[in-house]
C-alpha cells in the first residue's frame, strides 16, 4: 500500500499499473485516504482544552434528575467552551431567551434534558438527566463530552468520506471515452489511486486552514496525477490500436495492460 501511495505522488504514470489490484484493497485504501482527510479532528481534540464545569464553578448539581442552580456562582448568561460547542446551564425558572449572549448554536442544560438550539429556536431535546443516574453534574459532563466527540468525528469522517468519492466520481467523466477498452471499475480503481495528492492537500488544508485562492492553486498541481493518468492511458490505447488494429476490443487491452506488467516484474528480476 504504501508503493501506492508514493507513486501516486512522485511517479503517477505507475498508477495503471494497479488497475488489477482487488475491491478490498481499493476499499482500505479509500479508507487510508479519509483517516489521512480526517487527521485534523484528531490534532483539534488533542491540542484543545475544553472549559472545567463543575458544580463548583457552575452553582448547580443534580438532584434526583433534575439540574437545581442554587449556588452562589450561578449565573445564566454564563456559557462553558466545550470543543467548540458552547454550553449553557440554566435552572429550571429561567429562560434561555432571556440569556444576553446567545450563540449561533448553543446546547442547553436545564431540568431533566438537554435541549440544542440555532439561535432561539429549539430544534430537538432530549431527556437526559433523568434517563441516567447520574450522580453528580461532572459525570453527567463528563458523558456528553464524549458523546459529542464521537458524533463530531463520525460526521467529519463520513463528511470527507463523501467529498473523496465526490473528486473520484467527478475525475472519471474524461475518462468515459475510454470505457470501450478498459472497464469503468478499472478506472475507478486507478483515480482512486490518482486522488491520493488531493486527500494529501484536503489534510494540510483542515490543519493549516490557508487561504481559499492558494487551495484552489495548489488544487490543481495536485490533480496532476490525474491528468497524468490520463495521458498514460491514451498512449497506451494509441499503441495498443497500432498494433492490433482492433481498438474496440476492451478485452485485448486490458490483457495487454497485464502482459506489460508482468515483462516489467521480469526484467526488474532479471536485472536483480
């Protein structure tokens, strides 16, 4: 795997080389690629520190499922920074409508449940506190902490899952007239392996976050191994079309594809 991905970068004429290679290892390395998009999420939960709440800092406990601010810190326009999430402790005579500095998006702890809202509309609740024991607010903290780090990364991992597939999808519509000697599969497999130095730039990008214009610059020297596999295949087909004078015969191709690959394995044993 890891051939693959160097010549995917440095020498992206190889990547026909791979067309044969199996639907487990294409989807691995698929999976490769996301993990690699999505390293940005690990970085920003390791690097960042969320707001300590406690019942201490907060003025408010759980009592018998219920959130009960009666302590002397208590405030309701106070709002905790969890990993980018702000969160909001109110008592049950409060009104979240009434708290000064509303975020955009704000999750809201107040009596039994937690309630999420975009602005000051209400969009879901759910009945937390009492649902589980808990016995005190740091553990209750403590468990929608990690369950909002789990939901955030599974969203942005299926999120670059989907813009990865979307750049293969969209790479394989000038290869289309090439389907009459190579299967779509094979070209799949091929731009999959081609994408490798746009998931490369799509991970700088989610750390470094630069400016848009030098994304899209730098967008397009990364989609060199796409067109370089583009002008592979065609001079191939030319080839393969002199000599045969049969360029309709998709399968003639593709064994002509494998036939040159295993001369090249021989010659490189021959020469060792």
């Amino acid at each position: 795997m890891f051939e693959v991905f160097s010549n995917s970068i440095v020498y992206p004429q190889k990547i026909v080389n791979y067309h044969n290679k199996k639907g487990g290892f294409v989807f691995l390395y698929i999976l490769l690629l996301v993990l690699l998009m999505s390293i940005s999420v690990l970085v920003f939960y390791l690097s960042s520190k969320p707001d300590v709440i406690t019942e201490a800092n907060s003025g408010c406990s759980i009592s018998e499922g219920t959130i009960v601010c009666t302590g002397d810190n208590y405030d309701m326009n106070n709002y905790y920074n969890v990993y980018g999430f702000p969160i909001y402790i109110l008592s049950e005579e409060d009104d979240y409508l009434d708290v000064q500095d509303r975020q955009a998006l704000a999750i809201v702890l107040q009596g039994q449940g937690m309630n999420f809202y975009v602005g000051t509309q209400k969009v879901s609740s759910m009945n937390m506190f009492n649902s589980y024991e808990f016995s005190n607010l740091e553990e209750g903290i403590s468990v929608l902490t990690t369950s909002l780090i789990v939901v955030d990364v599974f969203i942005k991992v299926i999120y670059n899952a989907l813009v990865l597939l979307f750049i293969i999808l969209i790479s394989t519509i000038p290869f289309i007239r090439f389907k009459k000697f190579i299967s779509y599969k094979k070209i799949f497999k091929m731009l999959t392996f081609a994408s490798t130095p746009m998931a490369f730039l799509f991970a700088i990008y989610n750390l470094l976050n630069f400016d848009m214009l030098i994304f899209f610059i730098l967008m397009m020297v990364a989609y060199r191994s796409v067109f370089v596999l583009q002008r592979e295949l065609h001079f191939r087909i030319i080839g393969h079309a002199q000599y045969y004078q049969q360029p309709t015969q998709e399968n003639d191709f593709e064994n002509d594809v494998v036939e040159e690959d295993e001369e090249e394995e021989t010659k490189n044993g021959e020469e060792e």
